[in-house]
C-alpha cells in the first residue's frame, strides 16, 4: 500500500514535517492516539527495490526492532536491528522484571530475535514443501 502512496503514515510525517517553527502545532498532533500510533515496536517493510539493492533500517523505538526484508524468486534476505542495550540497563531489569521503557516489555537482543524469525522461515517452507509433495 505505502508504494502505491496510500501510507497514511508518511504522509502524517509530511504534515508534521511541514508545521513551521512559528506555527501552532495542529490537535491531531498532540492526541495521545497519535502518539501511540507513532510507536512502532516492530517497525518492518518489504525492501525488495532490485536485485542487488538492500535498503536497511532501524528500531524506531528503544525497545524495539527494525526488520526490513526483501523477497526475492529463491530465497528471503531479512535484516534485524534494535537499539542496543547496556549494562545499565539489563542491571535494572534483572533487578525489576517486568520494567518497560517507554511502555514496551524487555525485548530480545537482535540476534536472538534474528534466529525466531528464520526458524519460523524455515518451518513455513517445511510445510509448503510437506504440501507441495503431498499434492503431487
């Protein structure tokens, strides 16, 4: 949809981008259902641009993830990225479990959440070849 230009989000950013300095900013804005639309703990998007082009970014949130991914005829290259964690701040929630930071749970270190998503790639093309073969 958003390469069609019906991403109402990036037209949002436009809008918000375009208020100027001197401008009072506009209710929609300051909502607190704006806001929280805003937050993105998982901020993904199908990259598959060419064949050898690769756009990448990052987490949006400080508990979460950017996972852009390209799908390509044989196989699916995907990228994981989060902010990264200190010491600091795996101190404090093995001290509290449970502690959010901007209202988001604790979050997996990259690669770990990196390993879920290709073993759930490779258990969906074990069940279509499964289904495949079955079919045939």
């Amino acid at each position: 949809a958003a390469s069609a230009g019906r991403g109402v989000d990036r037209h949002l950013l436009g809008l918000r981008c375009m208020i100027g300095a001197d401008e009072r900013t506009p209710a929609l804005f300051a909502d607190v259902a704006y806001a929280r639309s805003a937050t993105h703990a998982l901020s993904t998007s199908n990259v598959s641009a060419g064949e050898h082009w690769f756009g990448v970014f990052g987490a949006v949130t400080p508990n979460g993830y950017g996972c852009p991914y390209a799908l390509r005829p044989d196989f699916i290259r995907v990228c994981v990225s989060r902010f990264r964690t200190t010491r600091a701040d795996a101190d404090a929630h093995a001290a509290a479990p449970g502690t959010t930071v901007d209202g988001l749970p604790p979050t997996l270190p990259a690669a770990t959440f990196a390993d879920v998503i290709f073993d759930a790639l490779r258990d969906l093309r074990t069940l279509v070849r499964d289904t495949n073969a079955g079919a045939a």
